[in-house]
C-alpha cells in the first residue's frame, strides 16, 4: 500500500494532497495506488503542512520548496481544506487540478472532478461519477475462508435511526441461521455504549466481539479479502463500497432511514443494482451470494484520468 513517496522512472509525477482525515486520505491513497500499478506514475503523499502556498506566492507565481522533488504533472485533492493549494499549484507548477470531490468553487475552475452519484455531480467532460468514494481495496473474489463471516457494525448518524436492540437481534439471527460460521463483529467509535452489553447477553457462541480500538492496523482490509460473508450496517457508507470493492459477499443490516437524503438513496441504489442484499429480504439460512459485477472505481477513475490527459499505457 502506498504509504508515503514512491520512486518511479515514469514521467508522470503525482501530488496526492490531503487534510489528514482517514477518509479523504483513504480516497486519495486509492487512486494513488491505481495510477502506479496502471501507467507506473511516481505518486507522493503530501499534507497541507508541506504545502505552504501564499497568496502572495500565487500572485508572484513563486513556487515553494519541493524538496528536491520532481514537480508535479498532476496534482490531487481530497477535501475542501486542500482546493486552494490545488489551485495554485496549477497556477504555480503548470500541473492539473483534480479533486475527489463536488468542490464549493466553481467545477471549471479544475481540470478534473471525481465526485460521487449522491452528490448530484453534473453532466461534464471534466466531472466522472463515481458509485461511492474511491478506496484501496482491491477485487478478490476467490481464495476466501469457507467459514469465516465479519460483522461490522457502525452507530448514530444524521442518515439512518439507530436501534441497538433492532441491530443485536438481527446479528443474533445471523449467527444462529449459520452456526458453522466463525462470525467476528467489530464496532466503530460511532457504536452506542449499550450495543455490546445487549450483545454479550445473547451468548452467541460463534461470535467472537472487537471493539473499534482493539482492531489492529489493516485489520479490516484482512476481513473484507478473506470473510464468505460480509453484514455492514448501512450507516458505514464507505464499509459497504469497501466490502463491495473487495468482491465479498455483501449484505446490509436494516436502520430505518432518518430522512430522505443523498446517503439513503445511495444505499437503496446499492441493494437495486445488486451489489449487496438487504436483511429485510433475504434468507440469512443462506449463504449471501457472490457479486457478479465487479466495483472498482478507483480502477475506473485511474483510467479515466489516464485518458482524459493523454497518458498512454
């Protein structure tokens, strides 16, 4: 996984630049890794800290240290925080502006956008939609463990009414429709206090509890390759594309939508393109089944990229 710079006799040079949340620097470290394994770009993960562009840098065109860097070709955003050095290094280094996102500035002002379908990106050869956010997971639809099933379990959220009870009954159907499974469950920091006490009162024998700050680095990314199965409450948005990307068994746990909104819609478009079934209509004496279509959008948005720039492969 790409973790910092990246070496490469490739011409194309990448900036990747996030604000270091986990989610936009997931995103960005997605595409990163696609665009090395595609056309062998030298990709480097920077923070805002190591850009330090004034406005007087942008209007003197004066460009920052790079460290002894290449100049980027190419340089990516992830969150609105980093749109303005995106910018300026356009201005600065002659390199494209891309964004993972709908920007609050005006689209025509980068080169590119990748902006999820939830968020009603238009219609522009400048704008790819995307189902979901860009991950690092990778398509593995074989060499999974036969009796091995993860729950993952995420919380309160402004989309979706949390019920613990509701969400403890439906594992505890899980587990006992499939007894021979070893099922894990892990939580995240959204999870209520009472949802584990009300779990551990069930005693399901095949289930084995891990709290969010128990689970190692990469532990998730290790489930979601290896499990037959895969339960994601649909809260965890970014849980469930990274599951579907990783060609697991999907399935969704039912939360009764809070309002009709972008994050709601976009789980019903999951379960109506089969991408993971819905608890409510599905058999759980039942393997879920395998997904004949593959999602990888992080793949998709690489070559897209690619093309649209005139990178040959």
């Amino acid at each position: 996984m790409l973790s910092g710079s990246v070496t490469s006799k490739q011409s194309l040079t990448v900036w990747l630049l996030t604000d270091e949340k986990p989610g936009h620097r997931n995103q960005l470290l997605g595409l990163g890794e696609r665009l090395q394994a595609v056309a062998g770009a030298q990709v480097e993960l920077r923070s805002l800290q190591q850009m330090p562009i004034s406005i007087s840098d942008w209007l003197l065109k004066r460009a920052p240290d790079t460290g002894g860097q290449t100049c980027p070709d190419w340089v990516i955003g992830a969150g609105h925080r980093t749109h303005r050095s995106v910018l300026f290094s356009r201005r600065l280094f002659n390199a494209k502006s891309i964004v993972l996102m709908k920007p609050t500035l005006p689209l025509g002002w980068f080169d590119a956008c990748i902006i999820p379908h939830h968020d009603n990106p238009p219609q522009r050869e400048s704008v790819l939609a995307t189902h979901g956010v860009l991950n690092t997971m990778t398509p593995r639809p074989h060499g999974r463990k036969a009796d091995q099933g993860v729950i993952l379990i995420g919380g309160e959220s402004a989309h979706f009414t949390w019920h613990s009870e509701r969400v403890v009954q439906q594992v505890t159907d899980i587990c006992m429709a499939q007894p021979s499974l070893r099922w894990t469950l892990s939580t995240s920091r959204r999870t209520p206090d009472d949802f584990f006490p009300l779990l551990q009162q069930r005693n399901l024998l095949n289930l084995t509890l891990m709290a969010a700050d128990q689970t190692p680095p990469g532990w998730v990314r290790e489930q979601l390759e290896s499990a037959v199965q895969v339960w994601v409450t649909r809260d965890s948005v970014s849980m469930v594309f990274e599951s579907i990307t990783a060609a697991a068994p999907t399935g969704l746990l039912a939360l009764p939508a809070a309002k009709s909104s972008r994050v709601v819609n976009s789980m019903k478009d999951v379960i109506k393109q089969g991408w993971a079934m819905d608890f409510e209509h599905w058999n759980t004496r039942l393997p879920l089944p395998d997904n004949k279509q593959t999602l990888w959008e992080s793949d998709r948005a690489a070559r897209w990229l690619l093309q649209r720039f005139g990178v040959s492969l």
